[in-house]
C-alpha cells in the first residue's frame, strides 16, 4: 500500500487497473447497474477506497443526481480523484482516513472496490460492520478484490500475473515477483471465508455478480 503515496506511481495508477483486472471497466459498469437497481434519483453513496476517483467518475456520470462520499488513506491518490473528477467534483466529498472518518450517513448504497484485500481477516469485518453501519435499511454494498481458494493460490495467481503479463500491466521478467509479492503481503481470503464474513457483519442476500481468475466481486444488503 506504500505505492499509494509514492506520487510517480500515483501518477501511473490511472494505467494499472485497466490492465491488470480483467474486465475493470465491466466491472464498473455493473457496479453502476447493481447500485441503481436500490439508489434513488438523489441519492447518496459510499464509496471506500476512492483513491484515483475511477469508479466515482463513472458513477457520477451515470448518475448526474447522485451525491457521494469519496474514503481513501492516501492523500495523493485523493488529489488523484480531484484531478480525475474535474467538474464532477462539486458532487462528491473526499475524506482522507479509513473508514472510520466516513460521514455516519445514512447512505443509499456503498461500494469497496479492489480494497478489502488489503486487510487482514479481522479488520475486514470491522470495516463491514462499519459500513453497514453507515447504510440504510435494504441498502446496497458492492465489493471486489482479490479472492483465491486456499489450496489453488499461487495457481491462480499465476493465471493472474498471465493475463497481466498478455495486457501490457507487467513485464513478463518480473511476473513471478509479483505472483510472490502477492502471496506474501496481501492477506487474501477464499472465496468462502470472504461470503462468511459478509453475513458475520450482518449483511443479507449475498450474491456473486463478478469473478475473472483471482478477483471476485459480490453485491450484498443491509436487512431491512
């Protein structure tokens, strides 16, 4: 997570996803439709991990009425965000911290995109809870992130740094780094263990809506 505050690789970011997460802009998309399905006209929306201001810049203009809150621990990937969003900004909030300095809402609907897998198992759940915390009954999140089953990691990890490696993300002399590099420092979780937590921090109606090799993405609702 260091690479967040290093501005040369901050000024890259904008690159990375599209080249190493398959189908980032799909992913967005359906991100958009999922949390229209329960946002209202003017609604509001959560967003943790808005860093880069991708995804905010893609809901914004789907939704020229929604308002939204923008949560990142990196203050130069938040000046990222303003310099992505241009006039797009006077809708949106950024906050930098972690979840704990989100507005208490409530909030029609919130998203967590390509972050949880940043967190260790422990403050995963408390960063859901504090997110179902802050939305309103029958409320949308939408997460996506690295999730791999336990006993197949570093095979699909492989398939992973493969595609990377065949879109121009990574070199192919460093893809076994970074298959290494992911083993070793990001926490992830099974596909399992991620569904189990989701209910443990009270969430309901736990759907699959994205998987593409080592990223899953599931949409799930604060009971009414």
């Amino acid at each position: 997570m260091s690479s967040f505050s290093d501005p040369q690789a901050v000024a890259r970011y904008a690159q990375g996803p599209v080249r190493q997460v398959p189908g980032f802009h799909a992913l967005q998309q359906m991100t958009t439709l999922l949390l229209a399905e329960a946002v209202p006209r003017e609604g509001s929306v959560l967003v943790l991990g808005a860093g880069g201001g991708l995804e905010l810049k893609v809901f914004a203009e789907a939704q020229p009425e929604w308002r939204f809150v923008g949560v990142d621990p990196s203050a130069e990937m938040l000046k990222l965000a303003s310099e992505t969003l241009g006039a797009l900004a006077s809708r949106i909030e950024l906050c930098e911290g972690y979840i704990d300095v989100a507005p208490v809402g409530p909030f029609d609907g919130a998203t967590c995109l390509l972050t949880l897998h940043f967190l260790p198992a422990e403050e995963r759940l408390r960063t859901l809870i504090e997110l179902r915390r802050r939305l309103k009954p029958s409320a949308p999140l939408i997460v996506a992130h690295h999730s791999v089953p336990d006993d197949r990691k570093l095979h699909w990890l492989n398939r992973y740094a493969a595609f990377a490696v065949a879109s121009g993300g990574i070199a192919a002399w460093d893809a076994g780094k970074s298959v290494a590099a992911l083993d070793t420092r990001l926490p992830m979780l099974s596909p399992e263990q991620d569904v189990a937590l989701l209910r443990e921090a009270g969430f309901d109606n736990v759907e699959l809506f994205y998987a593409a090799f080592t990223f899953k993405g599931w949409v799930a609702y604060n009971p009414s």
